[in-house]
C-alpha cells in the first residue's frame, strides 16, 4: 500500500488511469472499492466525462478508494486541462508562421489589409485562399487540419 506522499507524487502529473496503473488496480476492482458504477468510471477514464464535472460524492469515493484528496484529483483535471488549452495555443500561433513564402506573403498580406481596411481585400482575399489550397492540395506541405485554420481564421469571417 502506498503511503499518502507517494500519492501526491503521483497525482501531481497523473490522471486516474495512471493511478490505477501505478497502484495496479483496475478500474473495475476501484468501481467495487468505491461503489461508484463502473460505467462511470470508464467514462472518466476514456475522457467522454470529465472529473472536475463529478458530483461531490463520487468524487470523494474515487479519491477515497484512491488514497488521496478530491483536491488533488481536481487539481490534476485543471492541470491537464489548462496545458492542453496552453498546447492549444501554440499550436494555433505555430499555423501562422514557418509557412511557405508564398503562403506568408499571402497572409501577411491579407492581415495588413484587415487592419487598413483596404479596397482591394476581395483580391487579397482570392489571393490567400488560392494559397492555402496549393499549400495544402498541390504541394502538400501544410495539412487538412492547418488549412482549415487558416481558413476558418481568415476567410470564413
């Protein structure tokens, strides 16, 4: 059995899965421990439910059965979720620089004419979206999922 320490330790950069995994308990084994169903507990494993939306009850039965507070498993849920949105945004900013020349230009372009309000955004306009396109479908140097960024960002308004 682990001592209260060593939990903290773990739960600092674990979720449940990686608790269950270091204590060698499965999840079926923590649903009997705790009396929370086990269709929860798969669903908060799996990610379709978060922890941090759990009533107050199940929340203390898990930690209980876990040997540690519901602080610490709140706590560990805001961490993963605050990295992920922190991901999330140089992810976001990296879809906007390191492009190919062309594309750069293009959207350079197309931003300084958003803020000086240009009549001619309707070409530049043209201009990016057939950059992206090449970018993605031709020469395939930036993916679906990059394309669709920029798109929804800039020309989707």
């Amino acid at each position: 059995m682990f001592r209260y320490t060593d939990i903290i330790k773990l739960v600092m950069n674990m979720d449940i899965n990686e608790i269950l995994k270091e204590k060698g308990m499965t999840r079926y084994r923590l649903s009997k421990i705790s009396g929370v169903p086990h269709a929860t507990l798969n669903e908060l494993c799996s990610g379709k439910s978060r922890i941090e939306k759990c009533s107050a009850e199940t929340l203390y039965k898990i930690a209980k059965a876990l040997h540690v507070s519901m602080e610490m498993l709140i706590e560990d849920a805001i961490i993963s979720k605050r990295q992920n949105e922190e991901f999330q945004a140089m992810r976001e900013e990296s879809y906007e620089y390191g492009l190919p020349e062309y594309l750069q230009n293009d959207l350079d372009a197309y931003k300084e004419a958003l803020k000086q309000g240009s009549s001619i955004l309707d070409c530049l306009w043209g201009e990016l979206y057939g950059s992206i396109n090449i970018a993605e479908i031709s020469d395939g140097i930036i993916t679906s999922e990059h394309a669709d960024y920029l798109r929804k960002k800039y020309l989707w308004r």
